[in-house]
C-alpha cells in the first residue's frame, strides 16, 4: 500500500489532495499545524510538500528520506513585478533549491491561485507525473475559460 | 481542426505529425524539404500556419523559433512551443543556443501575462530518444537517460484534454549524470561563447 503523506489537510487543495489518496486506498498520513513532520513522514512512499512557511526546511530535511516528493510552488515566481515581495521570494529560493537538488525523485507544481482552487487539475498533473517521473517541473501559468 | 507543425520530417517533430494524423486532425508539414525554411522562408512559414487551430513551434535555427512565436500570436489559437532545459544552465552551457532558448521561453513568459495571450504550452526538453551523439562533437555525449516521444505526447494530451489550463509549462530533468557530462564539456572558467556547430 503506498504511504502518503500530506502537510496542511484541513482544508483547500491539501483536503483534496488527502480524500483523493484515501479514496484511491493508500495509507495517507495528514500532517497539521504542531505535528512531528520530520519524524513522521521519514519513509513515506510520496510526501505533498503543500504548507507554505515551512517548505524550504521539510524540502531539505525529508528529500532523502521519503520515495518521492511532490512540492507546491508558485508562478509567482514568473512574475516578479507582483507585490508580495516576501512570499514571491521564499517561493523563489524554494524553485531554485529543487533546481540544484537535481533529485529524480521531486517534482516542483508552480500553481496559480485558481489552480489552487481547483484541484482536480492539480490531481490530473500529479497523476501524470507518477506516469513520467522524469518532469521536475508543472508549471499552471494561466487557468481560466477556454479559448478553445 | 487544423495542426501546423514545423520540422516535422524527423525526431519528435515526425512524431508528432504522424500520431496528429493518426488522431484525425488536417495535418501541415512546414520543413526545408518542402520548401519552408523557417529562416529563408520566414513569412512563407507564418502565411501557412496563420489560421490554424494548432500550431506546433517545434523546428530551432537561432532566433526564428521566437520570431515564430510573436509572428503568430495573434493569428493562430493555441501553440505549443519546443524549449530546452538547457536555458536554465547558462553557466554550465555557453551556447548561442542557450540564450535562444532563454529568449524563446522570455517570449512565452510575455504571452502568459498578456490577457489576451494566446493558449500556449511551453515544453522545456531534455534529451530526447533518436538524438545520437556525433564523435566528433566534443560537446556530444550519450545521457544515461532519453525522454520518449511518448512522453511528450503525453504531456500535450494532458494539456489539451484539460482545456481550462490556458497556458502550461512542462520542465524535464537533467540527471546528475548529464549534468556532470555538461560541467565537462563547457568549463564554466571558458567565458567565451562557444558557437553552436548546426548554425554554420
């Protein structure tokens, strides 16, 4: 049974994210605020990096220790014009420490805010990047009606 | 639905026309053995695909692949755009082929942030099946790994089959392998910009 486990699961995307895994029967591990994320996620088969603040330090503390690591990046990052200085740049450092980590085993998703709010597109690219692990990077520069 | 591609006699770009085919879609080829040279024949190129529902920005010489795709950004509905990783290793890679791609992936970036851009997906490639190194490149070498073709078509079915996703980017990894490959290949000591051989 695959072990999952997800940070940030009482609501949006990461509740989602948590139903999607139970529903599909993995053994899914919610990870909320004063949680022991470190020690508890340690040997997880696939662990969501979802809740912003402490990325950087679960990114760095659990890449080696957990099969894969799917992490929830920001377009922001494209947009530097964008007034949220702080969290654009935290964002950033996050982006460019998976791009030197090099890892095969972590896929960085760069959402928007609708995407966010939309989290069956999220689940598809997840879906599809179990299938093609050698993506390390999704990135949802802009959601909304079709022009096709 | 009409699908224009260019490049599309070899590699990923033959691929993708026959499996377009396949799926039932009008297809048109633009390649210099027909006579669209998307650098000689630069407006001869953007009248064929003006109108197409698709248009796949596939075949690179220097910069005409981002000409291509301010060409036609108001004149066709969607475009998917072949990049490289290797833009995001300009100290690793001094090529004229890095700051290409680099300006190409700019050019997308544009479109994204315009509310009246177009439906674009940019793939950032890596190596790719059937690109066999020359031995007398001393910048080819063999990757431990190669992207299928099936991949990257699975990456554009994934865009078209979630049509809310307007603009998408794709990235694939270099392997600490290749990455080592290139750190040889292109000391980052050598400041001088090695010209890309299939320009000349």
């Amino acid at each position: 049974m695959l072990k999952v486990g997800i940070t940030g699961t009482t609501r949006g995307l990461g509740k989602a994210l948590h139903d999607h895994f139970v529903n599909k029967g993995c053994w899914v591990i919610a990870f909320n605020r004063g949680s022991d994320i470190v020690n508890g996620a340690i040997g997880c088969d696939l662990f969501i990096n979802n809740t912003y603040g402490m990325q950087i330090d679960l990114l760095n503390q659990l890449y080696a220790n957990v099969g894969k690591m799917i992490v929830m990046g920001s377009i922001v990052t494209d947009f530097p014009d964008v007034e949220m200085p702080e969290y654009t740049d935290r964002k950033s450092e996050l982006e460019q420490r998976v791009l030197d980590l090099n890892s095969p085993n972590i896929v960085l998703l760069k959402l928007s805010s609708t995407a966010y709010n939309d989290s069956q597109i999220v689940i598809n690219a997840i879906e599809y990047w179990l299938e093609n692990p050698l993506v390390n990077v999704i990135s949802f520069r802009a959601i909304g009606a079709p022009n096709r | 639905m009409k699908m224009v591609i260019t490049g599309h006699t070899w590699g990923i770009g033959k691929s993708l026309y026959n499996s377009f085919k396949s799926a039932e879609w009008e297809v048109v080829g633009l390649s210099r053995s027909n006579g669209y040279d998307i650098d000689k024949d630069f407006e001869r190129v953007v009248e064929a695909a003006t109108g197409a529902d698709l248009f796949i920005n596939n075949a690179y010489r220097d910069q005409q692949q981002t000409k291509l795709v301010n060409a036609l950004k108001n004149k066709v509905t969607k475009m998917i755009v072949m990049g490289s990783v290797s833009r995001l290793y300009p100290e690793l890679i001094h090529t004229d082929y890095v700051y290409d791609k680099q300006a190409l992936a700019e050019a997308c970036r544009l479109i994204s942030i315009d509310p009246n851009g177009i439906d674009l997906l940019h793939l950032d490639l890596s190596f790719i099946e059937g690109q066999d190194p020359d031995p007398n490149k001393p910048t080819d070498f063999i990757s431990d790994y190669n992207i299928q073709y099936e991949e990257i078509i699975s990456a554009i079915d994934f865009w078209m089959s979630n049509p809310k996703i307007r603009q998408m980017e794709f990235r694939w990894k270099l392997t600490p392998f290749v990455y080592n490959q290139l750190k040889q290949a292109f000391p980052t000591f050598d400041s001088s910009r090695i010209q890309y051989e299939s320009k000349n």
